[in-house]
C-alpha cells in the first residue's frame, strides 16, 4: 500500500518542517520550489531560522537571500528567524529545533541543500505517527545512498545504525535526550569495545566525535548520533532516497566538491509501504558502510592528529 497524503491528514495533524538558511539564495529557491510541490505542503507550518553574516563581506547574500524569504507562501503558515548574529552552523540547529520542537512535540528538519521528492512529506509524516511510540526508533531519514538490492527488498525502509542530518524528522521525547556537551566522552573513546559498536554505522563515526569533542569540528549531528547510540536505537532509513543533496558544489562552508552522495530520486515511482516493526538490514548496511569508510590519507590523518592531541587511547 502506497503512503496517501490525504490518508494521512485524516488522521493526524501535519508535522511543522524547519528550514536552516545562510547565504546560498539559488539553493534556498530550489528547495522551497520542491517543497511547494510536496504532498501536503499547505496543510504544514513552515519555520526559517535565517542565521546572520560572519563576515561583513557575506552580508550582500544573506540579505539577499532574506528579502527572497518574505515572498514564500504555499503552506500553512511561514514563521521567520532572522538572526542579529551570527550563531554558526551547530548552534543555530541546535537553538531552533529546541524551540520548535518542545511546542509542537516533533518535527521535519532541512537545510538549504536538501531537495525533496513529492512523497516526502507524506512518508515523513506517516513515520512520524506510526514509529512515535517504538523507543529503538530515534529518528526517521529521507535520504539513503544509491545501493543496489539484491532482487525486490521485503520492506521499503529498514532500521540503521546511522542517523542522517540530509532531510529527517524526530520527536521532541528523543531530540531532548541529546547531551550536547557529550560528558561522557572520556569513558567511550577508552573502549575499543564501544568505537567498534558505534562505527557499525560507519568508520567515520567515532573520528567524528573525536574531532567534535577536540574543537575540529562544529557538528550538532555527530552528537545526535552518538545520543542515538547511547539509546540503543536506530534511524529508519528509506530504501529508496527521498531527497537529493545539492551541497557539494563547493557552496558551502561544511562540504567538499564530490559527487559521491547524489542520488536521484524516482519521485512518485516510490512505493512507501511502511511495515509496523522495520529491521535491520544486513545487506543494506554492508553496502551503506562503504559510503562512509574512510580512505587511506583520512585514516593516517586520524592516526598523527590523536597521537598529536593525545586524544586516542590505542
């Protein structure tokens, strides 16, 4: 059974969607278009949380880009953030999710390289209301990388060890379990045992954290994914991507030149038929791994910067 928006609105009220905006007026646009096309786009409350210029020389494009803000319309209701100063990436996402969140008790999170298919906010919304009471599911994801089944997969999502900050929802009961400072950080990169279990998402997992806990990296992400794993639960991934990450282009602050992550999504050929208690898939893991194995020069970085840093113990 496919995902009906109108199925949907029936039953439950349409999650708000909030929107993290810099400088990059193209992208934002190519976002909101996509958005308005979403089933169920009007019926939906949409927060913008503009942040305010680093530097004097941004403050042309951002500027720009909020004068473009006050035009949208297509939904519920547009509530605009424009910040006086500049909060950065992690504190911005961190700050505005808080804030909606805890009134509304979930949400459905982008950012303004994010390009949903139509289905999106109705498979969001249909996970949200179905998974709500299942305590191993911290989040639900929009996007997942091209991999190629082995033959028809039994279900169209699959629990994964992975949160994914490319288009995803939660509820505040999770968001509010996140401990943002990560004060048990010393205890966990001594285990071997416990890097390992969290690297079951991917290599990179735990040199994140790293880097997040030494100031090398501004990430509210890595520390939602390590919450996630302190709760022993899982994202529900879909097995067909319901979003395409624009991002690296070279336009933002945060992400490198490659096309390693872009996957076209097939739009309204996508058969959304969410199963009560979603599984682990081993297969799908083992490839969704290799996405995220880090390459040789990163893991000899990795090496000489903890030995540096006296942050690893090996």
């Amino acid at each position: 059974m496919e995902i009906s928006a109108s199925q949907n609105r029936r039953y439950f009220v349409m999650a708000p969607i909030i929107l993290f905006v810099y400088k990059r007026l193209k992208h934002t646009q190519e976002v909101i278009r996509a958005l308005q096309q979403c089933d169920g786009a009007r019926e939906s409350e949409l927060y913008i949380y503009s942040d305010a210029a680093q530097k004097p020389e941004e403050e042309i494009q951002v500027n720009a880009l909020r004068n473009y803000l006050d035009t949208i319309d297509g939904f519920k209701k547009v509530h605009i953030t424009k910040r006086a100063q500049n909060h950065g990436l992690a504190h911005n996402i961190i700050n505005g999710i808080s804030e909606v969140i805890n009134k509304y008790q979930k949400l459905i999170v982008l950012e303004d390289d994010i390009i949903c298919a139509p289905q999106f906010l109705s498979y969001m919304n249909e996970a949200l209301e179905k998974y709500e009471d299942k305590e191993d599911i911290f989040s639900i994801s929009g996007y997942h990388p091209h991999v190629k089944s082995p033959g028809q997969v039994s279900a169209s999502v699959y629990k994964n060890y992975r949160s994914s900050s490319w288009g995803w929802a939660t509820w505040a009961d999770r968001w509010n379990k996140v401990d943002w400072e990560v004060s048990d950080h010393k205890e966990f990169f001594k285990s071997k045992g416990k890097r390992q279990a969290f690297n079951k998402g991917g290599e990179d997992l735990s040199w994140m954290l790293w880097k997040q806990i030494h100031g090398l990296l501004d990430s509210w992400a890595i520390r939602f994914c390590y919450a996630q794993f302190k709760n022993k639960a899982y994202t529900v991934f879909p097995v067909e991507s319901l979003v395409t990450n624009t991002g690296f282009d070279g336009s933002g602050k945060h992400s490198e030149i490659t096309s390693k992550f872009y996957v076209q999504p097939k739009g309204d050929n996508i058969n959304l038929n969410l199963p009560e208690n979603p599984e682990v898939n081993i297969y799908l893991m083992k490839k969704f791994r290799k996405y995220y194995k880090l390459p040789f020069k990163k893991k000899v970085k990795k090496v000489l910067l903890m030995d540096m840093l006296n942050g690893w113990n090996r």
